[in-house]
C-alpha cells in the first residue's frame, strides 16, 4: 500500500503564459495569431483565447462584494439563494378564456409572475371602435376590470407579481388594476405589480407616443407618488431596452440606453417634483439577452455597476439595480423551431448566472404563433431545471472571480460609458430618439452583423445552416379574430358610465373609481389626455436574425404550394466519394437554406454522366462538386456539357483561385465558397427561378 501524495502538478507541470504563446506560435506556422486565435465581439472588443492571473484587473477587490457598491456581482448580499429568481411568464392570446387557461396552468407548473401584454388598440389609448384594426393584436383583448377579473379567474393576486406592458396606458392600466385590486379584496401592503411606465420605449417602437413629454413625465410623476403611497411593494416604471437589443443593439449599447432612458426619467421626474431617491426605488430594469451567454452575463454585471455610477454622480442613495431578462426575439427562429429550447436555455442561464432578479423562459414556437400548452410548458420547466435540478441559484455569483469575465465586464463599462456619454452630450434619450440618432447608431452596428449573417460567418442553427426541407410545422390554432372582435363589441356596449371629467391631484384615485364603476382602459387614456398631442420619432426596426434567410423559405414553400414541387439545384459530384463528399454536403446545405430542393447522386465518373442525369433532374441550376486536385480536368468539359444540356446557371462550389477566367469561359456562371455571401447567391437565384419578384 502506498502512502505518497498524487498531485496534478507531477504529470503537468504549471506553464507560464510566455511558454504556452511561444508554442502555440510555433504551431500556427507562421499564421498571425491575433487573427487566427483572436475573436472580436460587435462592440469591437477584442476576446483572447485564454485568461490567466495576468489579466487580473488591478486592486485588492476591483468587483466588490453581491450586494454592496457598485453591485457588479449582485444587487443582493444573498442573491436568489434562498427562494431562487422570480420566474415570470408572458401573455398575449386575445382570447380571455383561453388566456386564463394559459396563466392558470404556468402558475401550477411553477411560474411565480405575470406579464400581461394588452393589444395594440388599449396601448395605444384607442377604443376597439376607433381602431378595430388594431383590436387583438399582439396582446390581450382585456379592456376593463371586468376583463382583468376574468383573465385572471381563479389567481390569487395577493400572492403573486403582476407585469402589465400596457404601453403609453400606463397610468389607466395601472388603475384598472387597482380596481380588480379592490374587487377581490387584496390589501394595498399586499399588492404587487409593475406597472410598466415606459414612454420612450413606446416611442421607439411605435414611432409615436400619443402625448407629449411632459405630459409623459407628468403622469409618471402621479404614478410614482400613488404607487409609493398605496402599494409599496409594486413598483412604476420599467426601463426596457427590448426595442433596441431586437433591432440589433450591441451590448455597450443596450446598457448605455438603459442609463440614457433611466436618467431621462430621473431629470423629468425632478421637474414635476418627484424626489430622486423616490424615482429610483421606482424602477426595473429588463433586458433581452440572446445565445453569446458570456457576453450576456457581463452585460448585467456592467449594467449595475454603470447604474451605481449614474446614482453616486446624481446624489441618489446606493441602490442595487433590479433586473428582469427575457430571451430575445431576435435569435429566435420559425424554422426548426425546436432548436429553440436550447437558445431559450442559453438565454436563461445568462440571465440567472449575471445576477437578475427575474427572468422570463421564451416558449420555443413563439416566433410562429402563438404559444400552445406544450411550448408553455417547455418554457417554464426549463427555468425550473436549472434551478430545481441544475442548482443555479444556490451558487452566490457563480461567475465571479473570473478573470475572463472580469476583463469583459470591465470593457463593456467603458463601452457603454462612452456611448451613454454621447447621448446626453446630444440632449439625452429622448432627444436622440426623436432626432434619429439612436436609430442611426443601431443601423451602423446592425451591419457588419448582417454581413456576417448573410455570409454564414454567424450560423443560424436550422435556418442557414443545417435546413431541414421536410420538417412540420408546429401546429398552431389561431383565435376567431372575427368571433372575438364581435364578443369584444358587445361586452363593451355595456359598459357602465363613468365621471363626466378625471382632473385635479388625484387623478389615479379618480381613475380607480372610473374604472370600478365600467369605464376601458381607452376611455380612462381619453381623458387623461392622450391622443391630444403626441410626440414622434423614427421607428426602431426590428431584425430577427433569421429573417431575411426565413423569407426565402417562405418564397420556396409559396412556390412548392403552387406548382408542387421546390426549386431545384443539381448537385454534379465528380469523382470518387472522398472527392466530392464534402463539397456536395455544403453545397446541399448552401441552396437548402434557400429553400431549393438538391437533387444529389453518389459521382459521376465523367462529363456524359453527369450531363444525362441533369436532363433527368428537373432542375435549372447545376453545381460542381469535387476536389481541387480534380477541377483542372473536370471543370471545363463538365461546366460546357451541363450549359450544352440547357443548365441556366452552373456554379463552381470552392473558390477558383487563378482559373475563374478560364472555367468562366468555360460556362461556369458563379463560385460558391465559405465567406461568400450566400444570403445574395440565394437570392439571385430564386429571382432567376421566378421564385422571388
């Protein structure tokens, strides 16, 4: 029996990071290492390959502590330890029964909040007669208390957080709210809601906003001070960069227009009267965050440290920022819709390892329809097994002490200062949204991203890369739009009357009383004033990032639903398997996520062969496919044969380096190659095809 010590360092023996450079020199021959070995992120910061205890930032406790300034490692000394994070769901079926069915069955499958998400017509101030278009659109036809008591049949308010997105209706949402509130019996002191007072959000989204913004600041400030008053565990504004991050915002810039937004606040809060400290307990702060986890990670840490800066230059007391994260719109895809689940992970994993009180799982058919029972399910019991099986929440910042995260952390806070900089050095958030200015800055970095997406250099899992033709669709059962609208008409010819003017300082009080005795939400907005004045801005425009290769599936499904079959390329693969296998497996991949069927074959073994089985194919475009070593021999009987065969176009898959002239001469019309723009060949193509217009 042996009684010596095994140690790590006796077979490895520790390398200093000199050492390990010198060698991975020595085997990158000569290619430049910064460029084979060195990411970069869109904020243009540069992402070394590996961290070690050089990269530690400077001074004894550079991050601090969870819980104490500047609350990079966490808003909270215990974090979500002992109950985990509040795990919050959204709804948005126009259908009140089938909505309450909906939350009924998140919260017995463990979801602990609500996000209640009215159409477009009630957050927009509008009746349902005035904008019927409008009506049911991208949220719940719930336009009164009574509407709210039957959503929420069954819910017992007093336990759980009510979100509601309502838009520049706010203030009568919030009071209709209040008004259930009142009619179930739930106490002040047990209320709890976020009212979600976001008028520069709207803004962006919209375009408009249906007031000006000091009327916007003026009922933020009643907000406030009711809320304080009567609810002291419900909180008024929402500071949400969803807008921005889904239209293509960098990191540095989702955190520095959040700074923007809240400061905006702060200042136009101060002129109504409104104490700092009282503006600032006020506020949640919700970020989408995508699939780069790391990089979503350091965003929340840089987004509260940033935030403990802007509070210690504004004279305000040290406050930790309360954060809810929601899976981004912009990485989810219709296609392959499963893969999803997993983005959807990635994406809540983030958000409880950076430290956010409450997070929202994104059910994975979201960007097809509306969501079924099953999707909901996947949706929350994925938080619940990170947390449950996984264990997230009993590690106090697990990222902390990083050093990798640490240094991106630290980067992103410089970023993101400089932009937020440049914002209120122009006039703040609000007047750089109504200049243009922020639309402008996301366009200018939405577009080497675009590039990349176009290029395949940033995959999209079963949509640019990997396409599966044959997939089902999710199955989805959209609402009677026609049957609700009706419903909606004859509950609201009902409605009770309500006071002949809301005016004075206690509007909300008044507006509660209104809302008790029947009046909508829009009727509420009406006479508060919107749609008096408005303000305007650019749209900010979102860009999913499977869209523009979406939107040629969609072409091809058109075309296949008309004709009966795809478009169609023909794979020539020439030569033996071991030559051609590679080529033809990315071209197959290429045109498939164009929506073009591959006709494919085992090789060919010369020009006659592969001619006949083209006239055989049905297909308009042929690609060859082979090895380097081959092409000089290949390429020009082959390309010449196949345009003799009546080939439209015939494409080269691989680069032709010094021959393009002469296999050009030959007949072939385009080369196909990583780093080329796929997302333009595709879309030549399908127009040659008559696919696309």
């Amino acid at each position: 029996m042996t009684t010596s010590k095994l140690t790590v360092t006796d077979d490895f023996p520790p390398v200093d990071y000199d050492t390990w450079r010198q060698q991975v020199e020595s085997d990158l021959k000569g290619a430049p290492f910064d460029r084979k070995l060195v990411s970069h992120t869109y904020e243009g910061i540069d992402i070394q390959p590996v961290y070690s205890s050089k990269d530690q930032l400077d001074g004894t406790d550079p991050m601090g502590v969870p819980g104490a300034v500047p609350f990079t490692r966490g808003a909270h000394p215990m974090g979500p330890i002992m109950c985990g994070v509040d795990q919050r769901q959204e709804h948005t079926h126009p259908d009140l029964e089938a909505a309450n069915q909906a939350i009924l069955g998140d919260l017995e499958g463990g979801v602990t909040s609500l996000t209640l998400r009215l159409d477009k017509a009630t957050r927009a101030g509008v009746s349902v007669e005035q904008a019927e278009d409008l009506a049911g659109v991208d949220g719940l036809m719930a336009y009164r208390v009574e509407d709210l008591d039957e959503l929420l049949e069954k819910v017992h308010l007093e336990l759980i957080e009510v979100g509601i997105d309502a838009g520049a209706s706010y203030l009568p949402a919030a009071a209709t709210l209040a008004a259930l509130w009142n009619k179930r019996g739930v106490p002040g002191e047990s209320a709890r809601a976020s009212f979600g007072a976001d008028p520069l959000a709207t803004l962006a989204a919209d375009g408009r906003l249906p007031m000006s913004m000091s009327q916007a600041y003026h009922q933020m400030a009643e907000l406030v001070r009711w809320t304080k008053a009567n609810y002291p565990k419900s909180t008024a504004i929402c500071v949400n960069t969803a807008v921005y991050h889904n239209a293509g915002a960098t990191a540095a810039q989702d955190i520095a227009f959040a700074l923007a937004t809240a400061v905006n606040y702060l200042r136009g809060l101060e002129s109504e009267g409104v104490a700092i400290d009282d503006a600032v307990s006020q506020m949640l702060f919700r970020f989408n965050i995508g699939t780069h986890h790391f990089l979503a990670i350091a965003k929340l840490r840089a987004a509260r440290s940033l935030w403990s800066r802007v509070l210690q230059a504004c004279g305000a007391a040290p406050r930790g920022m309360r954060i809810h994260t929601r899976t981004s719109d912009r990485v989810m895809t219709q296609r392959d819709p499963y893969v999803n689940m997993l983005r959807n992970t990635v994406a809540s994993f983030a958000g409880i390892v950076g430290g956010a009180e409450i997070v929202t799982s994104v059910p994975f058919d979201e960007a097809s329809g509306l969501p079924n029972a099953f999707s909901r399910r996947i949706a929350r019991n994925t938080v619940l097994i990170l947390q449950e099986e996984s264990h997230m929440h009993r590690v106090l910042d697990a990222s902390g002490g990083s050093w990798f995260l640490d240094d991106l952390t630290t980067e992103l806070c410089e970023k993101a200062w400089e932009i937020f900089q440049g914002i209120e050095k122009a006039g703040g958030m609000s007047a750089a949204l109504q200049s243009g200015a922020i639309a402008e800055q996301i366009d200018a970095a939405y577009a080497p991203r675009a590039k990349d997406i176009a290029k395949r250099r940033e995959g999209i899992t079963g949509v640019s890369e990997f396409p599966n033709l044959t997939e089902e669709p999710v199955k989805h059962s959209p609402p009677d739009m026609d049957a609700l609208l009706a419903g909606a008409k004859k509950r609201l010819a009902v409605t009770s009357p309500t006071a002949d003017a809301i005016d004075g300082d206690d509007r909300l009080a008044q507006c509660v009383v209104a809302a008790e005795q029947g009046a909508t939400i829009a009727a509420l907005a009406q006479r508060l004033g919107l749609q008096q004045e408005s303000t305007d801005a650019k749209v900010i425009e979102p860009h999913a990032f499977a869209q523009p290769f979406e939107e040629l599936r969609d072409a091809s499904d058109a075309w296949m639903e008309k004709h009966g079959n795809r478009p169609r390329v023909f794979l020539a693969n020439m030569g033996p398997v071991a030559h051609h296998t590679a080529r033809a497996t990315y071209a197959k991949n290429f045109f498939e996520a164009g929506g073009f069927e591959a006709v494919t074959n085992e090789g060919f073994a010369d020009a006659d062969a592969a001619t006949a089985a083209f006239k055989e194919s049905g297909a308009n475009v042929a690609v060859i496919c082979s090895s380097d070593k081959l092409y000089p021999d290949m390429v020009p009987p082959v390309a010449s044969g196949l345009k003799a065969a009546g080939a439209k176009t015939v494409v080269l898959a691989g680069h032709p380096g010094d021959n393009e002239a002469a296999w050009r001469q030959a007949g072939v019309d385009r080369f196909i190659f990583i780093k080329c723009d796929v997302l333009a060949t595709l879309r030549e193509l399908l127009r040659e095809e008559e696919v696309l217009s």
